[in-house]
C-alpha cells in the first residue's frame, strides 16, 4: 500500500540548514513526514581533518543507515562538504538520496538559462558549487553551453536581515560583471531567506537548493510511485 505521507530523513551537519530546509519542505512538499537527524560535529571534525576521512565517511554512512533502518523513503543531506558519501549510499539502499544542491543544479541546467550566476557569502561555497554544476552538464545539457558568473560576498553573512543580504550579493554580482544573468544560484542553504529578496531586486529567478531538493522528492515520491526501501547486503 502506497503511503500518503511518505517518509522524508534530512541528514543536517549545523542547525540553520534543519530550520531552512524544513521550512522548505513545509512549502513545497507538505505532504512529506520529515525526520531530521543532526550531527553538529560533522563540520568542525571535517575542518579539523582537513577533509573527509574514512572514518568521518563512515560516520555518515551510520547514521545514513539509521534513517534507513528507520524506514526514511526519502534523504537529503543538506551538507555540501559530505555531497560524495551520496554516491555510496546510491549504491547501497534504492531509496532517493539527494546531495544538497543537486536538484538546483539540475532544474537550472534543465531550463532554458544560457548564462547562471552562483552567489555565494562564504569563499570555498563558490568553486564547490561550479564544480558540481559544471560536472552535471554532459548529463543534463550536453548540446548546450551554458556561461557561468560566479560572486562572492561574505558582508552577506554577517547582514542583519535578508534584505540587507540581498543587496550584498546584488551588489557583488554587479561587481562581477555578472547583471546579465538569467538566472541566479544560490550556493548556500543559509542564504535561502535572501531568494525573494534578490530575485525582486535582479528581475530574475533566483534558486534554492532546499526548495529544488523537496520538489524533486514530491515528484518522486507521489502516491503512484513511492519507491521502496531495501536493507543493504552489509551494513555501513
């Protein structure tokens, strides 16, 4: 029997990626049960390890395994810096499992945008960003090219509201020769707030990856296709 709420796990490294991204969810694919799983550590040990280590890749890979065990339908991990653990678990459970910023990368390269801007508040954000953009280009748009503009403003972490974040990264984007886009990116899920705030201010749309990633999910989990779970062969 097919579900009507199916279950949604969202795996979150800090808290303001849990508050966005269920707010999202709320938005865009209320009919989901979300699970929120966090794990505050998992960045700063990163940081401290000078990147993933086998043992924090297993780590991720446990607590993967405990939503899954949990009967979790669907997963997003809203963390970039463990995007690659996605690969391991897609071979692993036939559940959806969603990296942070996939499906916006996706719906911009599927759409009819020739020239994206990726904005971003922090400096690793923007190569992170470009490079999976641009990896998701053979697969997506292979017979058509698209120009990418990134912008950088770090005065938009540290704005009082989204407005003022908005003209921070508006104002970087100019500076960056980048006011004719056709679309805007938005590299971080804690810029989410600014999306309306920008888009209004540049007369384009401007993407968020929560809002991508629960779109992609109600597509995939509507009541005439909601994927089964299966236990992998051997447990992470």
């Amino acid at each position: 029997m097919i579900e009507p709420h199916p279950l949604v796990a969202m795996i979150h490294a800090v808290p303001a990626a849990h508050r966005i991204a269920h707010e999202a969810f709320a938005r865009e694919f209320p009919q989901a049960t979300v699970w929120n799983v966090l794990d505050d550590r998992l960045l700063d040990d990163a940081r401290e390890a000078g990147g993933l280590t086998d043992a924090l890749r297993r780590r991720m890979l446990r607590l993967i395994g405990h939503v899954m065990d949990g009967g979790a339908q669907g997963l997003l991990l809203t963390c970039s810096s463990y995007g690659e653990v996605v690969d391991t678990a897609r071979a692993l459970w036939t559940v959806p499992v969603l990296k942070s910023d996939e499906s916006m990368f996706k719906a911009a390269l599927a759409g009819p945008y020739r020239r994206i801007a990726v904005v971003a508040s922090t400096p690793p954000a923007v190569p992170a960003a470009v490079a999976q953009l641009e990896a998701l280009v053979p697969a997506v748009r292979p017979d058509r090219p698209v120009d990418i503009v990134t912008a950088l403003s770090e005065d938009a972490a540290g704005a009082a509201d989204p407005e003022t974040a908005a003209r921070h990264l508006a104002d970087a984007l100019r500076a960056a020769g980048g006011t004719v886009v056709e679309a805007v990116l938005l590299a971080q899920y804690s810029l989410t707030p600014a999306r309306d705030a920008l888009a209004a201010l540049l007369g384009v749309p401007v993407l968020d990856g929560a809002g991508a990633a629960a779109r992609e999910l109600r597509g995939l989990l509507s009541p005439d296709g909601t994927p089964t779970a299966r236990t992998p062969a051997v447990a992470p």
